[in-house]
C-alpha cells in the first residue's frame, strides 16, 4: 500500500471517458502505464507532464504493470517551454525508448535521465547519438566500425545500413561515400558510452551525425520513429 515509485513520463493519452494514463519509465520498476482519474475534469489537482521526474503514490503488486495514481509530486523537470526545436528533439529520445519497452535493462532509466538532464542546444546531436548507440548494442545491431564489412579493409569511405557496418571503395556498390570526418566521429560514437563521456564531450556532433546514426537504428531494427520525422521536417 502506498508505495513510492521516481519515474519519467514518456507518454500521456487519454483513457476511458475522464482519464488519462501515462507511460512511465520507473528508477527500479521498469515501465508501467499509470492511470491519472479525472484528469480531464476542471477540478483536478494532478497535472503532469512528459519529460518530467515524479515520485508517484501507488500500490505496487508484482504482477501487474497498470496502476492508479494516489499522488504525485515533481521531482525534476526536463520539459522545455521556451526552445521548440530542443523539445521536439527530447521526443525522439522518448519516443526511441518507449518503443525500446521489451529490452528494459537497469541502465535505461539511467542513460535516458543522464541525456535528458545535460542536453543543451551545443550537445544535443552528440548525446541523442550517444543514446541511439547505447540502444543499438542494447538491439544487438551495432555496426561493426572497425573495416569493411565484406572484406575486413580498414581503409573504409562509407556506412552501410544494409550491411551493418563501414564499407571501402571496391564494395561501395550503390552507396555514396562520406567524408573521413563523418566516418570517425561515427565510430567514436559507436566506441563510446555514458561512462567515458567526458572523453567526448568536446566533439562537435551536427544533426547528419545524428541522421546517419538514426537511419541506421531504424533500417535494422525496423522501428518506425515519428517525432524524428516530424523534427526532420521542421528542424532539418
Ligand atoms: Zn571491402
């Protein structure tokens, strides 16, 4: 009874006539679906927003993975109201682990929060590509950046996300090549994680990086992400 749940709102859609439920991912629980009652009335006292920490009042049972909200109260708020662009950036980090949902491990809740409290307008490529390469090992499909993929030659000129990994010019094929530029920072990406960020901190990551890294998530792993169509068009 009355359990105390910390998780981030990745979701809020409408439920029955006057409720909403929110897709949450919790610090120790994995995610779970909470029911906010009477959320659409006038009156209510529980507001919530995506990207936002709350510490949530449930009752907490094993076996289920829907629950209703006793309480709640802001922790920590990732939201941005005022920089469109950032925020429409922050919902393809959400949206990206939402659909991540069956693969829950321990580190997600952690790698999502670290992201999404550090991300300002100079690191945001760089951290939402640290995030997809965290989630591409997470899959099983990270890329293999250390030669070509069909003949081991180290001196590559593209990425293929049919293949799976750098290319050199005898098995470019139809592919175009990219600069030596993309094709390191592509590795350094896919070589890095959370705990050695500081390493790469200072690295200058643009939205192709983060293009090129998210066209590969989603051509092998077969996810369909929304809102980074949606940032494309707007922001791209
Ligand atoms: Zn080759």
């Amino acid at each position: 009874m009355n359990d105390k749940i910390k998780a981030l709102v990745l979701s809020i859609n409408d439920y029955r006539e006057n409720d909403s439920i929110l897709q949450v991912i919790s610090e120790d629980k994995s995610f779970l679906s909470l029911v906010v009652r009477g959320a659409k009335k006038l009156t209510t006292k529980h507001h919530f927003n995506t990207l936002c920490i709350y510490e949530f009042i449930i009752d907490y049972k094993d076996n289920k993975t829907i629950y209703t909200i006793h309480n709640g109260k802001l922790i920590e708020s990732f939201y941005e109201d005022k920089d469109l662009a950032l925020l429409s950036y922050k919902n393809i980090l959400l949206e990206l682990t939402i659909k991540s949902k069956e693969l829950y491990e321990f580190e997600m809740y952690k790698n999502i929060c670290c992201t999404l409290r550090d991300i300002n307008r100079q690191n945001m490529y760089l951290l939402g590509s640290l995030y997809v390469s965290y989630l591409l090992r997470l899959y099983g499909i990270n890329p293999n950046v250390d030669s070509c993929v069909i003949c081991g030659n180290k001196k590559v000129v593209t990425i293929s996300n049919r293949y799976g990994g750098f290319l050199c010019q005898e098995h470019l094929n139809q592919e175009t090549t990219l600069s030596i530029d993309y094709l390191k920072k592509f590795r350094l990406i896919n070589k890095a994680n959370f705990n050695n960020y500081d390493l790469i901190k200072d690295v200058e990551y643009d939205i192709k990086d983060f293009s090129i890294i998210i066209d590969f998530f989603i051509n092998n792993s077969d996810i369909n992400i929304k809102s980074y169509k949606f940032y494309k068009e707007l922001f791209g």
